[in-house]
C-alpha cells in the first residue's frame, strides 16, 4: 500500500499556454515548441515507465506534483531557482535510485515541462457512468464486534477462516496483534506480534505464516519479518525470515517462501529457502502488491502470478519450469498513474480461459486527484492469454473487490471497496454490491454500513455455516485525509476496527 510522502516544491515556469476551452490565451510559439519534442518526451518518459498521454492527469498535477519527482529520478534537484524533493541523503536509499549526476540536459527537463504544461487539460473529466449505484441492497446486514480497538482502529489485514467458523484480523497502531474472533464477532484470542500483520497463509494448518510489514507507511527500511505462527499454541518462534523491505505477502512453496516484497523506492518479488536466503529473484522492482498461486497452464504445478504497483506498473506470469525455475511474462500494463490495486483470475464468461479482472484505485501518492479511469475492469481472454477490456465500472478509489455467487443463482456477484472514494461528493461508492444480471452487465447496490469505516482490506467466506458467503471489512481509519471532510475523518476514527456483512441469502 502506498501513502503520500508530503512534498514541498515551487516550480517557476516561464508563461505557457493553457486551454482554449478554459478561456486561457495560448501562446503559439509554446504550444510549436511543444508539438515539436513530443516524440523525444515520449521517449524519455518510456524509458522508465508506460507513456502516461498528457490527459490523464491535469496540468497543475503536472506541473506540481509529478514532474518534479521525475526530475529529481533523473538527477535534476534544483532548475530555475526551484529545489525538488527527494530521498537522496537517505542512507537507506539503495544506490542507483537517484543519479549523482543528471541524465538528461536541463534544457530538455524545461522542454519535458513545457510540453505537459501545454498539453495538458485544467480538469479532469467526470466519472461516466451508465448505470447509477442504486437503492441499498436487502442481501446484507451489517454486523458490529462488541470488543473496540483501543485507539483509532487500524485494520491491517482481514481472513475468514470458514472451516472454523472464525475470522483473522491484523490490527496495528499503539500495539500490533494478530486477533482471531468468533463467528459472533467476540474475541477467541489475541496475540502481539512485532510489527503490523498484513497476511496470512494457512495452507498448514499448524503452522500459519505470518506476514509482518514494519511499518505501513513508505520508508526505506527492512524491517518486515515472515512468523510462523502455531494456532494451537497461539505463539510464534524465531521469525522464519527477518530484514525483509516492508513484505505485504507471504506464500508457502513446498519448503520455500514467496514473498512479496512491497518496499518503497526499492523492493522485489523473492523466493527464499527455508534456510532464510533468497533463492531466486523473480522481479527486483517495488510495488508488488499481489501474488497468487495458480496452475495457468495446467500442467500440474503452482506458476506464480504477480502484480506491481509502484511506477512499472501491470500484472505478470510466472510459468514454473520446475527445479525452482520460473519464466516471466507480462499479461498486462497498466498506466503508472492507475493506482493497481487487486486482481483476480476467473473463467468470467465459462469458456475454459482463465480472465483477469482488476481494480485500480490507489491515490496516495503524487497524483491526489480523482481520476475518471479508477474503478473496476474485466479483461477477457481470448484463448492465447491475449486480454481484451470487456466491462468496466468507474469508482473512484477502487481499491479491492470479492468475486462470490452471492445470491446463490449460478454466477459470479461482486462486493467492492473503495480507500479512497469520493467522500464528499457521493460517499456510498465506497462499497457497493454487483448483481450479475448475466452477459456482462452488473447492478450496482449501495450496501448498508458504507459510511461506517474505511474500508481498505476484505474477505469473502462462510462465517456463520448456513451456506452463504458472508463479508468481512477491515477499517484503516487513519489513511490520508483526501476527499472526505473533517467529520468523514472523525468518525472513521471512532468507528469499529471490522464489520461482518452478514448474507441473509439463506
């Protein structure tokens, strides 16, 4: 997860056009001068990332924001009496992350300026919906715990363990435990772990693995652990891997361990061995959000597939070859101003392929706009693991999302959340309930208990045993205070670290 790093930065810009629907006098010579290093800003900004076209963000972004951190990525600290942030004198920040010296001319960073300066809109278009999110939805009931966090609650992580009629919550904040409750939402036990625990593999039943994160807000330090918990005992011995750059994600692979390494300015997608070391690097870029188990070409073994969501943004295959080798391929790219958020693999439309369906929401970093492009998408496969966008649904802040049958007709419904929704504006998209009305079409419900938190994690099970799939929300009150007013920030604060949406299907 990510969360803004606060920058203070003044860029003095030589007067430059605007746009000719805002009334602004365009200045020609800016606007050639523009036309004219489009192919070279092109390249530049690719040689890092996804080309991200000039309307996707506004131009006070732009200008403000965004191009000073690239800047600064190419070596270029101070231009026209203007210091840009960085993390540079960090010395935790690995070498190579920020250039001793620039990359590019000076003239050229104007120019780059310049050109998004120009091209840029004022604002960003309004979300386009086809179909509102309508009346509040009789499938669910809102289900309070009786024991409150001490504090602002800080839900890290929440795991419904079905077998047991039970749910997993991570809490962090003044002290971080790992809490099992009751199908009644009442406390079974609790225990303290070192630092915030974000996830959990339970694929051994007496040994959970355990993901710690360090802290939760980005820094550079590495000091996420992998636990290995006995629930019997409720204890945990010696971490099974220390030092780790703030892991989100930990997976048992036969005697290794996946893990997900999140981190900040550096990170990486790693297998490790039992004795601690990493044994192979799948990918060394930050930002690996998600990472699943999945037999994608059904040869019988677990390939690993993997999201990234720091900059190199997009979703990636890796094919187990066997003898603790893997191949990569890249599925899909995503814009590094998405936000990537979730996604899940399911045959969407029943034609043997595996989809990809996916959220994009995260707004925390540079660009804290709301962004028409954020909500959630169905790419579907046309057979040769070719993707094509099928359905897409905007939310502003789209953050995670549980694909169930949840009124039991025979195909999939969704339940999304939203971190960073448009509180002021229309506050129910922060979670909503799709009915599956057959042939990609989706209604969307308001569910009630929207309002009450906010909601950054989820899990779909059968809590209470009566054959439907219930949901579990995690609140993280104490995200960034964007696009909510002081009341929204207070009474998340207040609220309740979890809610159960009880399924009153049966």
């Amino acid at each position: 997860m990510r969360y803004p790093i606060i920058i203070t930065l003044l860029l003095s810009l030589m007067a430059c056009g605007g746009n000719k629907d805002s009334g602004e006098v365009i200045d020609e010579a800016l606007v050639k001068q523009a036309d004219s290093v489009e192919a070279t800003v092109k390249a530049v900004c690719s040689s890092c990332h996804m080309w991200v076209p000039p309307d996707k963000l506004d131009k006070y972004t732009w200008k403000e924001k965004v191009l000073p951190v690239m800047a600064a990525k190419m070596g270029i600290y101070e231009l026209d009496g203007a210091t840009f942030y960085s993390e540079k004198n960090d010395p935790k920040v690995p070498a190579g992350i920020y250039p001793e010296k620039p990359t590019i001319e000076p003239d050229l960073m104007r120019k780059i300026i310049n050109y998004f300066n120009v091209k840029a809109p004022e604002t960003l278009p309004a979300q386009q919906r086809n179909v509102p999110i309508g009346e509040e939805t009789r499938l669910f009931d809102a289900m309070i715990p009786s024991v409150q966090q001490n504090g602002p609650p800080i839900a890290t992580f929440v795991k419904i363990l079905p077998d047991k009629q039970q749910i997993m919550t991570g809490i962090s904040g003044a002290s971080n435990q790992l809490v099992v409750l009751n199908k009644d939402l009442s406390a079974k036990w609790i225990m303290d772990v070192p630092s915030a625990p974000v996830w959990c593999d339970i694929s051994n039943a007496n040994q959970w693995l355990l993901t710690c994160m360090g802290s939760v807000f980005p820094n550079n330090d590495k000091s996420g652990q992998l636990l290995g918990v006995n629930p019997a005992t409720q204890k945990a011995g010696l971490p099974l891997l220390d030092k780790l750059a703030r892991p989100v994600q930990a997976h048992r692979l036969g005697n290794d361990y996946l893990v997900n390494n999140f981190g900040h300015l550096a990170g990486d997608l790693s297998v490790y061995n039992a004795k601690g070391e990493v044994s192979k690097i799948l990918r060394k870029e930050p930002g690996c959000i998600r990472s699943m188990l999945f037999d994608w070409n059904k040869d019988g073994k677990k390939d690993v597939l993997a999201m990234f969501a720091q900059g190199v943004e997009g979703i990636y295959l890796y094919t187990n070859k066997g003898n603790g080798n893997y191949e990569e391929r890249r599925l899909m790219q995503f814009l590094p101003v998405n936000g990537s958020s979730w996604f899940e693999i399911e045959d969407v439309n029943k034609d043997g392929h595996p989809d990809i369906v996916y959220a994009c929401g995260d707004n925390a970093d540079y660009s804290v706009i709301l962004k028409p492009y954020h909500g959630i998408y169905i790419y579907l496969n046309d057979g040769k693991d070719n993707f094509r966008q099928s359905w897409f649904y905007p939310i502003n802040g789209a953050y995670r999302f549980m694909l169930r049958d949840f009124d039991m007709d025979g195909d999939l419904d969704m339940v999304s959340i939203s971190f960073f929704a448009d509180y002021l504006q229309q506050p129910e998209e922060a979670l909503v309930y799709f009915e599956n009305t057959g042939n990609l079409n989706f209604k969307p419900f308001r569910i009630k208990g929207y309002n009450i938190g906010r909601w950054l994690t989820m899990d779909a099970g059968d809590v209470d045993g009566d054959g439907d799939e219930d949901v579990v929300l995690g609140n993280f009150s104490q995200g960034p205070q964007s696009f909510m007013s002081t009341d929204d920030a207070a009474r998340f604060a207040k609220g309740t670290p979890l809610i159960m949406l009880v399924n009153r299907t049966k």
